[in-house]
C-alpha cells in the first residue's frame, strides 16, 4: 500500500492484516515511520503465507499494489510482478516540489499503469466526500481492493466490525461497500 | 494460544515487561521510540520515563541496576554515540540486576542522518550483544538478554534493525515474573570506577567474555538448521529472513542470536560440516572479519556489500546474479520529499531567515531540518542533537577570526532538543562571547519522533503532569539579558524579533513558541485561507513559503482546502492582499 503520509495506508494494512489472521495466515506487515511521514511518499507493505520469512519485499516481487494517491503507484510499479494487479485512487496530491513550482505533476499515470498491469481504478476521495467524509477514503480503497484480491472465503465486512471504532463503523461500512461496488 | 501482532518495538516492551523489569529511562528517536510508548502501559508494575537524552537514560537505568531491579534504556543508534561515556564504564564495572540497552539501528536512512552500525559498540565497549530477528524473538531474547546480563555480570546491546523494530509479525505472551528485591549493600570496589579499581576491572572483563563466548555454544539464542552439506549460510538479525527467502531449501543456517562475542567453536564446527560458507549480514561485515580472522573462510561482503538495507530481492541479485523481472511504465513519478506540514510553526521562522543571504544557519535534528529544503532553504548545517547551537559557536567564531563581519550567525535547537543538549552550547556561547543568536524553536513537544513529552512540555511519559521547565528561565540564568519570545507565525513580529536580537548590545537569544498543530491535548485555532482570483495577481511569491497546501492553478495561486489550516503565514507574503482566512 503506497500514498502519502497521513493518508491513512497504515490503518488500512491493519484491517486486511486482522482478515489475513483470521483466516489463519502467517503474516507480517512492514512500514516505515519518522521523517516520511512528514508529507513524504510512504509504503506499508503486508506478506502473507503458510510461513513468511522477510516482511519486506523489493523490486518486482508484489502480487498487487493499492496506491492512495495515483503518482504514488507509478513511483511504486516497479515493485509489482510483471502481469500484477494495481488497485488506484484516482486521486492527485501534488508533492512541495509541485506546489512550489520546482517541477511538473506528471501526466498520464493512470494510462500507463492500466497498459502495463491489471488495474481497478476509482475515484475513492470523492466516492468518501459522497458518503459524507473524506477521511473514510482508505477504507473505500480497501473495500476495492478486497475485490481485487478474490479472497471471498474472508469476511471482510465482520473485520471491519472487529477494529473500527464503533462510532465510525456505520460510515466505514457504507465506504467498504462502495468501495466493492466501484471496483466492479 | 492468541497470537498478537506486534511490531519489534511492541514486543521488546512486552518482554521487558514480562522479564520483570522496573526501572526503565528513555530518550525518543526512531526507530526506537515506540518501545516506550508501549511500556508506558505496565505503569502499574514498573516505572518508565523520557529521559532529557540518551546519557543520561542509560545512567539513570544503569544506576536502578547497581540498585538491584532489572532496568532498560533504549534509544536510536545515534542516540548510542551520546551514551557511549557511561556504558563503556559500566562493562567495566559489570551490572548489579539486569542491564539491557536497546540500540534501533537505521540501515537505509529513514529517518537518521547516517547508517552507523552499531554491533561494533559491542566490540568496543566489550559487552553481550544480542540481536532479534522478528518480533516473537524480540520477546524472547528479552528475558535471555537479563538472564546473560546477570549470569555473565555484563550490560546486554539489544540491536534492532528499523525492520525488525517496526515490522510487524505475530507473537505469543507469556506472563511476567516479579524478580525477588535484593536488599541494597554498598559496593565501593565494584561500582567506583577508580584507576585502581579499573586496572583490575579490565582482565576482570576479558575473562568475563570468554565465558560468554563458551557459553554461547549452546546458548538457545544461537541455532543450527541443518539441511544439507553444500551450502551453509551464517547469519543474524533480518538478514535471516531475507537469507531465508532467498537460499534453496537444502541450505543449512547457523542462526546466531548472541552475536558478540561471537560462538567461533560453534561456527567453526558449522563450517566443518558445509562445503561453502557465506556470512549474510547487513550493513559493516561485523561477523564476516571476524570470521576470517579466525581462519574460517567464508564468503559475503564481496558480494553483498555495506550501503543501505537489504530485502530479499536485492540479496538474490548480490548473491546469485538473479535480477527481478520488473515493469518500466513509462511515466516518471516525481520525488515527494517530506515538509514542514501546512500550520507548521517553523514555517514562519525559516521563511524570515531565507530573506537574507548574509544568515548563517546552523540547524539541528528535527522536524525543523525540513527547513533546509527548498523553498526555503534556510539552513547552512544539521550535524546531531544539539549542534545546531555549538557549531554556530564555531561559524561566528571562524568568521570573527576572518574578519566576514557581515555574516550573521544564528543556531537552531528545538525544544526538546535544547533539554537533549542545547543547554550545554547556550553555556557555550554566552560565556565565550560568541557573536551570535541562538535560537529556540519551542513547538512545546518532540515531533518528528512522534510527540513524545520532555522537560519544557509540562507532561511525563506515564501521562502524569509535572512542573515544565521554562526555557527562557534557563537562558536568563545563563545571561541572556535580552530573550526575545515571538510566536513565528506572526511574520512581522519575527522579523523584528530577529532585527532587535541582532541590534543588542548584550547577550541575546530568541524563543519562536508556538505549539506544534498535532498536539491532541490542544485547542488549535484553525481556519481556512482563500485566494481572491480577481485580486491575485500570480506573482508566485505565497510559494516563497513552502507550504504544502499552496500551489499554483491556471497562473493564480491557489489553496488546497483539504490541507490548509488558516494559519495565514501565505496571506502575510502576499504583496496584494490577494488571500484571507476564513473563520471555521
């Protein structure tokens, strides 16, 4: 799971990890805090199996990237294997250097992944403001990425019951489902 | 058995935890800093805290040693350079309980200013060095750590790496164990490190290594897997699980976990038994020199080489010569470096400094360092905790001494970091008569950590209110007769702050106060900042301040409304009165 600190890729990680769990898979979740976190590119990066050694993969190993922001998947495409499924917010943040006039947000990132991989791609940031609140957009992904994943003997939505807040869950819950929907 | 997931961090406290620990001192710097946050939860059974820095967590948790209870500090690998005085005395004079010192190292930079590997700290400061490779084992090796400590009479360098410390993996609890109180008794000969006493201290210490070197042997920290006779792999840390991942599965594994002083009977008797032998560890060849030194040859540097982190990719191509199959899309994603976030109060600060090219910053460690990126670019050095105000000592005194009397010199610390060791430069520069201003940018916590509690912040890390410290009583103490305390986001107040500092005739100093906008426990005043695009007349200079919210949209500026606060430091640069904040 790749976007920009303060998205919320980490929670999300947590919730498909809970599912992974229950499902009885090994797993283990990497991610990276401190200084890019500050509005820097970050990864969260979940392995799961029988039996998981690393919990960190490089270049070319992931089954599928779900990207929060769109220029985040192509920073990050390297890492998926050839013939890997994306699952794309298509969703701009320009980075400082953008805002500051320093450099270009680059065209065409959406195009370029759907040519090379097998992509869901959905507008999850209005998709959230529709549903009344920007800040469930990570779990509108998740719920498109649980589509993209085909892991249908999870109960994903029960999860979601088991580690959001229960003043949220409602909301979330709306947001999952609209997440699937939009991944069709 | 419940299975938790757990970060390395997670684990280390719940193992300190379920060891019997009780005296526990800390500075935050990551990757460490979440082992406290965590201990911070068994406040009923044991005392932790946020020490000023990382020396004195390790005197205060070697003293609780020499106490009697068994005691961790922890810290950042740089951290360990700050703390390096005490603990090289402390192997000398061995431990009273358990001692366990956690050293996160950061191969790859995350988020630290160098990659030191500190397993040679082990070695140079002669002390058992025990290494995690996933978060159950962080658990485990905990409670071997005290038991080595206290059989072998040694402090114990727990080393983590940044991806055993925040990966997360799943782990098993056991129960804590109180250990028995020993009732306290004066040991001059032990404890007062006299020449005298260390003279005999020292073969004291040799013979205590090569104890620790037997015993590791068939310490349950260290572990043949054997699997087959051609191929061995000698490793630690998680360079075992990439190893893992990477190696055919007839490769046999030493798997060593009390990795200094180094088993070398026992490698010595692996390496018998393979015909070829590669050591796989990240970063320095800390086991391979060692391991050739001995006589035993081995493979594993050459190949794999010391810059950065490992994964299991990379150690494939390094070994094997097997690059990943991988996709070029075509489109460049351009870099996203972090910044000081919209609202950030050093935001005002560094944009008056970037006004004048005759400034000469000297930074420091934290969120604050963003403030050498461009736009604003305001910032000459960042070199470690508490430089930024020795080390513009040293600029205005190489300029005094050069005659380039028209730079002015300014050193930066932040609030925490002031308590860490900006105290000792403050001293510094008032009585050496340095022709400078040192700077506080007190955001009232430590950020880029992660909003941990220090002296100036009013809060400790159990969540109990203490009396803060005031930075300008400190200062004032020292001499500072003139302290200019300015809230930074009020661009004209800081320019004049910055002009009446430099203008004084007698010790001056400069305190931009003005909480950090991610402190939960404050009420912020926040808003929203527009642009009038008919007023606007796309001058570009509202980019001048870098922040992240404020771009540039068909020639006229334009403010995200998802991350802007209204904290209008934009609007004050803007020759036109183009934008205004609107109330929330």
């Amino acid at each position: 799971m790749v976007g920009v600190g303060g998205q919320g890729a980490i929670l999300t990680a947590k919730v498909l990890v809970a599912g992974l769990m229950q499902a009885g898979y090994d797993v283990k979740m990497s991610e990276v805090h401190g200084m890019s976190q500050r509005g820097g590119s970050v990864s969260t990066q979940v392995h799961w199996g029988d039996k998981v050694y690393s919990p960190v993969i490089g270049p070319g190993a992931a089954d599928i990237v779900v990207a929060f922001e769109k220029m985040e998947a192509v920073r990050y495409a390297n890492f998926l294997k050839p013939g890997g499924v994306a699952v794309i917010n298509d969703y701009e943040m320009p980075s400082s250097t953008v805002a500051a006039g320093l450099c270009q947000y680059p065209q065409g990132c959406l195009e370029a992944m759907q040519s090379h991989f097998k992509c869901y791609t959905l507008n999850a940031a209005q998709i959230a403001l529709d549903l009344g609140s920007a800040k469930c957009m990570n779990i509108v992904l998740f719920g498109a990425m649980t589509r993209a994943l085909h892991m249908d003997d999870i109960d994903w939505e029960s999860v979601i019951r088991d580690t959001v807040p229960p003043k949220f869950l409602e909301l979330n819950l709306k947001a999952f489902r609209a997440g699937r929907d939009a991944a069709q | 058995m419940e299975r938790h997931l757990l970060s390395g961090n997670e684990a280390i406290a719940r193992g300190a935890y379920e060891a019997g620990a009780k005296v526990c001192s800390a500075y935050p710097g990551t990757p460490s800093t979440e082992v406290f946050e965590n201990l911070a939860q068994y406040r009923d059974d044991l005392y932790c805290e946020w020490a000023p820095n990382e020396k004195v967590a390790t005197e205060v948790a070697y003293g609780a040693s020499i106490g009697g209870v068994r005691s961790l500090c922890a810290m950042k690998h740089v951290g360990v350079n700050v703390a390096a005085d005490p603990i090289f005395t402390a192997t000398y004079n061995g431990v009273g309980k358990g001692f366990v010192i956690v050293s996160a190292d950061d191969p790859g930079m995350h988020s630290s200013q160098n990659e030191q590997d500190n397993r040679y700290y082990a070695k140079f400061a002669k002390m058992a060095m025990v290494e995690p490779s996933d978060s159950q084992e962080c658990l485990d090796f905990m409670k071997e750590a005290y038991r080595i400590s206290e059989e072998f009479d040694l402090p114990v360098l727990f080393r983590t790496t940044t991806r055993v410390a925040h990966s997360k993996s799943l782990v098993t609890f056991g129960e804590r164990e109180e250990q028995p109180v020993i009732p306290y008794q004066r040991r001059t000969e032990k404890f007062v490190s006299s020449p005298a006493a260390a003279y005999l201290h020292h073969p004291e210490l040799e013979e205590k290594l090569r104890r620790l070197e037997a015993y590791g042997r068939t310490c349950p920290l260290n572990r043949m897997e054997m699997k087959g006779s051609k191929v061995g792999v000698i490793t630690a840390s998680i360079a075992y699980q990439y190893a893992k991942d990477v190696f055919p599965e007839d490769t046999s594994f030493l798997k060593l976990g009390l990795t200094y002083p180094l088993p070398m009977d026992l490698i010595r008797e692996f390496a018998s038994q393979v015909e070829k032998l590669y050591v796989v560890e990240e970063l320095e060849p800390f086991m391979e020199e060692q391991i050739r030194s001995a006589g035993i040859p081995c493979q594993g540097k050459e190949l794999i080489g010391n810059l950065y982190e490992l994964n299991p990719q990379l150690l494939r191509e390094r070994l094997f010569g097997i690059k990943p199959e991988t996709v070029d899309v075509g489109v460049e994603a351009v870099s996203r470096p972090p910044a000081l976030c919209p609202g950030c109060p050093h935001r005002g600060f560094f944009y008056t400094m970037s006004k004048n090219k005759n400034f000469v910053i000297a930074g420091d460690i934290g969120c604050y360092t963003l403030g050498s990126a461009a736009p604003l670019n305001a910032m000459d050095s960042c070199v470690c905790m508490g430089g930024g105000f020795s080390v513009a000592m040293g600029l205005a005194k190489a300029f005094e001494a050069t005659g380039q009397t028209e730079k002015k010199v300014f050193g930066v610390v932040g609030d925490s970091t002031f308590f860490h060791s900006g105290m000792t430069g403050a001293a510094e520069i008032v009585y050496n008569k340095g022709h400078m201003i040192p700077v506080v940018l007190d955001n009232s916590i430590t950020g880029m950590t992660g909003h941990q509690d220090n002296p100036g912040s009013g809060y400790t890390l159990q969540g109990d209110v203490a009396e803060a410290i005031r930075i300008e009583d400190v200062l004032r103490s020292y001499g500072y007769e003139n302290i200019f305390i300015v809230d930074p986001q009020d661009l004209t107040a800081m320019q004049k702050a910055v002009d009446d500092a430099l203008a004084s005739t007698v010790p001056a100093a400069i305190i931009a106060r003005r909480p950090c906008l991610l402190i939960k426990r404050i009420h912020h005043d926040t808003g929203l900042c527009v642009v009038d695009k008919d007023k606007c007349i796309g001058c570009k200079k509202c980019l001048k301040v870098g922040c992240p919210a404020v771009m540039i949209q068909d020639g006229k500026s334009h403010i995200d409304p998802t991350q802007c606060v209204g904290c209008t430091v934009c609007a004050q640069v803007c020759p036109v009165g183009a934008i205004t904040r609107k109330e929330n």
